[in-house]
C-alpha cells in the first residue's frame, strides 16, 4: 500500500485511511468509513485508522477490523450506592456540556434489579481511543470500579438496567462527513481532505 503523500500530515491523526486494492485514499472520517463497509461494492476494503503522524509526512497506522464500524463500546462506571451514581452521571454529563465529546454517545444512570447503580457512557466502538483520551483530558474521576470495551455494554444490555436518567451527546469534528453519492464519487481521490 502507497499513501499519497500530503503537506501537515498531524492533521490526518483520527481519520481513516482506505485501501481499495487497486489504489488508497487518505483522509476518511469514521462515518464514511462506516458507509463505505456498508455497501456491497466496497465491503473487502481495508481500513487504518491514522494513530500518529511526524513533520516529515510519515504517519503510523493502524489497522481497524471492518466488523468495529458496526459495534458499541462505552464504559460502564460502578457506584457504591445511588448518591455516588447520580453524581457520576452529572459531572459526565457537565463534561459532555463543557467539552464536546469526540462523537455521538449516550449517558445512562441505571439501576439492577439487585439495588447496584451505574451510570453507562455508550458510544461507536471506532472512537474507543478517542473517548479514552477525553475522559483524560477532562479528569473525570469516579470513587467505583470500572469497566470498558465492546463486551462491556454487551453485559451492562444483557443486565436489562431499569435507566432512570439519560442523555445524548453531539460530538463535534472539525470535519464534515460526506455521504451517498457525494461519497461515492470521490473514492477514487487519493487525498480526500
């Protein structure tokens, strides 16, 4: 595989790069990625997400199973009792008002049968590393335990958690998804931004 070669190559890092076979194309977002997956025509691409680019153009790569565009991960965040959840779920909330989030996701402050609280931050499973970092960033702490990844929210589901509060997050990016045909017609772009 041959990536184009482009000027301000940091500014790629959290995009996607696609390999067709018979060419590459540099710059994707994970929305297109997700579309491309979704169609017959393109379902054998490979995929990279961009993890790291040098002043000198170079980028590290790494590759994304194509089945991840389909899944939710989150993190699921264990309280000792109901005061310490609804806690939890306001300063991620807060922190979802003050700082956008990387992408779309779901807040939940949810109750077991057993009486346990947890608050579940669920989003697309592509922004894993993303959502980690803004987490990092805006210092969100918790006093319980926590668990993250794909099979996590699978059993935080399979638990059937009464949800007591929720609330959606918008994401912002700096850049604008394309999709259809507009998308379509511009696969054989070697450098899509």
């Amino acid at each position: 595989m041959k990536l184009p070669e482009v000027q301000n190559a940091n500014r790629y890092v959290g995009l996607y790069v696609v390999d067709f076979g018979d060419h590459t194309g540099l710059g994707f977002t994970a929305e297109e990625v997700a579309e491309l997956l979704d169609s017959e025509r393109f379902s054998h691409v490979r995929v990279y997400k961009i993890h790291n680019a040098y002043p000198d153009g170079r980028m590290e790569l790494k590759g994304v199973r194509p089945e991840v565009f389909q899944l939710e991960s989150g993190m699921i965040f264990h309280a000792p009792d109901e005061t310490a959840a609804r806690d939890d779920y306001r300063r991620l909330v807060g922190l979802g008002v003050s700082q956008s989030p990387p992408g779309r996701a779901k807040v939940q402050l949810a109750r077991l049968a057993d009486d346990r609280w947890m608050t579940a931050l669920i989003y697309p499973a592509e922004y894993d590393d993303e959502f980690s970092r803004w987490l990092l960033n805006g210092n969100y702490r918790t006093a319980g335990q926590v668990e993250g990844g794909v099979d996590a929210v699978s059993r935080y589901y399979g638990e059937s958690a009464e949800v007591v509060e929720r609330h959606q997050l918008f994401g912002t990016s700096s850049f604008e998804s394309r999709s259809g045909r507009q998308l379509l017609e511009s696969v054989r772009v070697a450098v899509q931004r």
